[in-house]
C-alpha cells in the first residue's frame, strides 16, 4: 500500500490530522492499534479552545460541536470556602471556550472518515515506523497473521505518549523534561445536572476538586487523592461525600448525586519530548507532550499541533514549500511550553501539595485572593484559559 501520508494513532490528533488533510485533497491512512470502540470508550477532559473549535470547522467536523456544545463566557475559583468568579469573556475582550467532550470530538471525526470512505486500519498489531531519516519511510504492522507495509512520504506520529513513533527515535537525537506530582484526580462521570452552570475550581484544606460537565445533564466531577489510593478502596458515595466536602455550602445544597457511568484514578504528569520532528517523521499531541489537566490543554495541544502540521504538509504538496515542515518543531514547541507553564501554574496553585503542608496552602490563598482582586492577575489567567492564537507563534518576539 502506498499514501502521502502515514498517520499513526487514531485519537483526536491523528483523526484531525485526517480529516485536514482530506480537505486539501492529500492523501493519508491511520494506522490504529485499539478497536475503534475501545478508541471511543476514553473518557478525556471536555473543554475546548476557540482555535481548536475553528480547527474542527475547517476539517468539516464543526457543527454538532457548535449546536450541541455549551459555550462557557466564565470560571469560578472556590477558595476559603467563596467562591469567585473569573469573567473569560470581558476580560479578553470577548473569547469563550465551549464544553464538549473530547468523546464526542473522536465520534464526529470518526462518523467523517466513515463518510468519506477514507482508510483507517483498526486493530494493527506490531506497528513500526522505518526510514524516516530517508526520502522514503514505511510503516510495517501485521493484522489478521499477515505482516503489511505502507510506503509512504511522511509519518505523522499521532500515537500518544505510549506510542511506537518517539520510541522510535534514536536517544541521543531526543530531549525530554518531565515532572510528576504527588498526587492524582478521582474522577466520575454520572448523569445528574451539574451543580453550576460554570466550572468550579476549588482549593480547600481536603485538597483540590473541580466541577466540570459534559450537558446540562451529565456532569464531569475530580477530587485530589494522593497517588497511593487506588479505585478499588472508592465507592461512588464515598466520592459525593469527599466532593461536597470541598464545596461551598450552596454548591453542596445543589449537588446531585447518582451512579457512576465511570469512576477513575488518574496520575498527573508534566512531560515534553524536544523536537518534534525528526527527518519526515512528526510528532504531534500526547506522543510529544503531556499536561497535567488543570485547565484542560491536552486536547486543545493536540489539535493546535494538528493545525501547524496540516499548514506545513499543504505548504509542501500545494506550494512546493518546506518552510511550515522545517519550522514545525519550533512552532508547536513555543505554543507548548507557554501551555505547559499554564498548566503546572495552576496543577501549583490549586491542589493541596503533602510536602508544602498549612504555610503551602497560605501562600496559595494570597495568590488566588490576588488572582481575583487584580484584573491583571484575572487577565493572565483568562488569556491563558482560552488559549492563545495559533498565530502567536509567528510573533517576532515574546
Ligand atoms: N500503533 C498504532 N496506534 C497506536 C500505537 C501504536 N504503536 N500506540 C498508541 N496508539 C494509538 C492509541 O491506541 C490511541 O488511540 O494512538 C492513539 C493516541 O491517542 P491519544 O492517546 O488520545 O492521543 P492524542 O490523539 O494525541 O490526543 C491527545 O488525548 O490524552 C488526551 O489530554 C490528551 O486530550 C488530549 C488528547
Ligand atoms: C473535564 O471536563 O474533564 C475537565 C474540565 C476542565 C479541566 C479539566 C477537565 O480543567
């Protein structure tokens, strides 16, 4: 088999990828390990940046996002038991973010393929990637006992961060950075109202929680728990206990609880692998990087990386121009440092840390009385929470 371009992985970036693609008439298979069921059954944050929501309109996957998404103009940050609000919308002069699930991103870029009749290969086994130092690379994967090959001009290594494509490269040509904090998010899923109709971030002496949905009839809930806990020792009334201990009362009198449709622990990790491209072999979302999710970048990384990528292979095929693939890296990498400062900013601000103990969480309570007192302060925050332009990354100086 032969493509322009071999995607590996078949989550939302290589599904994006895809579908972009498609729409500049460049041709490309997704190579995938899972089933396209287990691919749905991941359950991921849900909030969506106005550059991410444009990236799913240009790849003619935008409309149910825009019908059925619900766009959020505010944050609420809980702290010393008030809660206040964060107004995103005045104070970037009018940007929002949209709840969406990244559950329902995967299903309509998927519903897309199906459409399109594109080829996505499902269930491939033993996936590797060859000769991307070279002008011709080739993906190898076996599928049903027989061992396939695509030959291909570029590989765009989508596979997450337990992918084959950056296991691939050669250690000493990669760089990585990693932090890993002490602590994870519980996390349910259940079909009850949320208990506002914003996010609530809460800091409380019981550690961090965070209110979140996915429609106005199924919530998204987390609460801190230290990294040794495991699923097995949580109930689901446990859980409604311990989060509407770290709420105010009103949010607590609005809390409505009910089974689980999912319950999980997640670790937190801050991790980037420099650079992201290496000869005709890219890197893009979680198989280059990985934020915590305070404040909900992953996806919205993912997709930002996506739209640099569908720039540069366009500037390729379309205008016989290398520029957008020898400026990738450095493109996607600027806009990722400045989200994973973001993001471990406010992993650092919001969460209880065992080692930091009562002087640590003073400290925190100054910054986030600070954070809503200041409208620079509140300005920072909203900039960052919404996202900043893919542009951005062209600007001269910082
Ligand atoms: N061969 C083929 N496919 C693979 C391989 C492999 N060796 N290894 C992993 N994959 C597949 C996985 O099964 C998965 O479907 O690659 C896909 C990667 O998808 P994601 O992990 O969802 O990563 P990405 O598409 O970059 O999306 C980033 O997911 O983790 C969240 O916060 C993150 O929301 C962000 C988004
Ligand atoms: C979620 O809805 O899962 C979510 C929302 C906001 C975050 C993180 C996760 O900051």
């Amino acid at each position: 088999m032969r493509t322009q371009v071999a995607i590996i992985g078949a989550g939302p970036a290589g599904l994006l990828l895809g579908q972009l693609l498609f729409k500049s008439g460049i041709d490309a298979v997704i190579i995938e390990q899972r089933s396209p069921d287990y691919v749905l059954g991941r359950i991921r944050a849900g909030v969506l940046e106005q550059v991410s929501m444009d990236l799913l309109d240009q790849a003619g996957v935008g409309a149910r996002a825009q019908a059925e998404g619900l766009p959020h103009d505010g944050i609420e940050l809980l702290f010393k038991g008030a809660r206040h609000r964060i107004d995103l919308h005045a104070l970037t002069g009018g940007s929002r973010v949209t709840v969406y699930g990244q559950t329902e991103v995967t299903r309509d870029l998927m519903d897309a393929r199906a459409a399109e009749g594109l080829t996505t290969v499902y269930d491939a086994q033993n996936v590797s990637v060859h000769d991307f130092d070279g002008q011709q690379p080739r993906v190898t994967y076996e599928k049903d006992g027989q061992t396939h090959e695509l030959v291909c001009d570029f590989i765009a290594g989508c596979d997450g961060y337990h992918g084959v494509c950056r296991a691939s490269v050669p250690a000493d040509a990669l760089k990585t950075y990693e932090r890993v904090y002490p602590f994870g998010w519980l996390g349910v899923l259940a079909d009850v109202p949320p208990v506002s109709h914003e996010l609530i971030y809460a800091n409380t002496e019981r550690g961090f929680a965070l209110c979140s949905m996915r429609s106005t009839t199924r919530s998204r809930y987390y609460v801190q728990v230290p990294t040794t806990d495991k699923i097995e020792n949580w109930t689901i009334d446990q859980f409604w206990t311990e989060l509407g201990n770290r709420l105010d009362p009103e949010a607590r009198a609005n809390l409505v609880t009910g089974p689980a449709l999912e319950m999980s622990i997640a670790p937190l990790r801050s991790f980037v692998a420099e650079p992201m491209r290496f000869g005709r072999m890219f890197l893009a979302g979680d198989a280059a990087h990985i934020v915590p999710p305070t404040g909900a970048k992953g996806l919205n990384l993912a997709a930002s990386d996506v739209g640099y990528l569908w720039t540069a292979l366009t500037e390729f095929y379309n205008d016989k121009s290398a520029v957008g693939i020898d400026t990738y890296s450095d493109r996607c990498l600027r806009r990722v440092w400045r989200a994973e400062r973001f993001s471990w900013w406010f992993t650092s601000l919001m969460h209880r840390f065992p080692e930091t103990g009562e002087f640590g969480q003073k400290i925190q309570e100054a910054e986030l009385d600070y954070l809503v007192n200041s409208r620079a302060a509140s300005t920072s925050l909203a900039e960052n929470y919404v996202g900043l332009p893919l542009g951005f990354a062209e600007a001269a100086t910082p």
